[in-house]
C-alpha cells in the first residue's frame, strides 16, 4: 500500500518542445523544474510514479480534433530529456485523453492502494482534467500540485483548476522546489 503516487502526464516533446507537433509554449515549460523536484523527491521516498504517455496510431480518430502528435515511437511520443523516469517508474502509454482508458493503469493503481494520488504534467483543460475525473469516479483522492501542470489556453487552464476542486473534491497546492 503506497499513501502517495505521481502521476506524470504527456511530458512529450510534441508538447513541451518548441518544435514539437503541440507545443504548449514557452509558459507551460516553468513547470518542468517543478515535476522534477516531485519525480526526485517521489523517488528519494521509495513512492510509486507513474509517466503516462501518449502513444497514438499514424490514423487516429484523435487527430480529428488535434493536429497528428504523439505517434507511437516516434520522436514527439518521447519524454523529455529534464524529465528523464527514474528506474523503479512505470511507463503507460495511453491513447485517449484519461489516463485510465484502454490500459492497464487502473489494475496499476489497484495494487498499489494509494490513498492520494498526485497529478502533474499538460494539459490541465484535457488529459489532467480528464484522469482527474476518472480517478475520483474510482474514489481516489486526487491531488493537484498547481504549479506542476500546464495548458495551451490559460482560461481554460484555470477553468480546469476549478473544475477538478469543485466537482471532483481535487486538493490544489503548491509545492517548491
């Protein structure tokens, strides 16, 4: 039984570098320094992280709604370099905007117990948003270091904000680093 567990969420060159497919810009890249400090401190404590990635085939419905990224393997599906996994961290790819669909995360989860569970990493309005909810909807308590997520609208980020502490009960903070 683990109390705490990371999630890091799509922390992807297509995302978080300038000549990435998605770029969340220059803003969004302040939190890597924060995920960081979490995946160190985490790590140093023994705490389950998990890095979830996007993992898309070439022909996705996705690619209806967003532009082609995160294609399976390839060099946008990769994680950053700053953010490089520790050894003991799970690697899930996912290929819809909750973490938990299609995979095996809530099997993952499931055997570690957590009694909270961190979120970190982009995009806030999407793929945070929506693992938020589905981990709340399997009655974990979600945790949202604020500071350690991102978005490519800040409206809609801070509209996500919102909605995952008052309809799915999200603990926000802020942590240093």
């Amino acid at each position: 039984m683990a109390d705490k567990l990371l999630m890091v969420i799509d922390m992807l060159n297509d995302f978080m570098d300038p000549k990435g497919a998605l770029y969340c810009g220059d803003e969004a890249r302040k939190i890597i320094p924060v995920i960081r400090s979490l995946v160190d401190q985490f790590a140093a404590e023994n705490r389950p992280i998990v890095y979830l990635r996007d993992a898309h085939a070439p022909d996705d419905k996705e690619f209806e709604l967003f532009a082609p990224h995160a294609v399976k393997e390839s060099w946008g599906a990769q994680i950053i370099p700053e953010l490089t996994p520790p050894e003991a961290s799970l690697l899930i790819d996912k290929t819809r905007f909750s973490a938990l669909f299609g995979n095996d995360l809530e099997a993952i989860l499931a055997s570690f117990k957590p009694e909270e569970i961190w979120i970190s990493g982009v995009c806030t309005s999407i793929c945070v948003m929506d693992t938020a909810g589905d981990l709340r909807n399997h009655d974990y308590v979600v945790v949202i270091p604020v500071n350690a997520v991102a978005d490519f609208d800040p409206e809609f980020h801070d509209f996500a904000l919102k909605r995952m502490k008052r309809v799915y009960g999200a603990r926000l903070i802020t942590t240093f680093h």
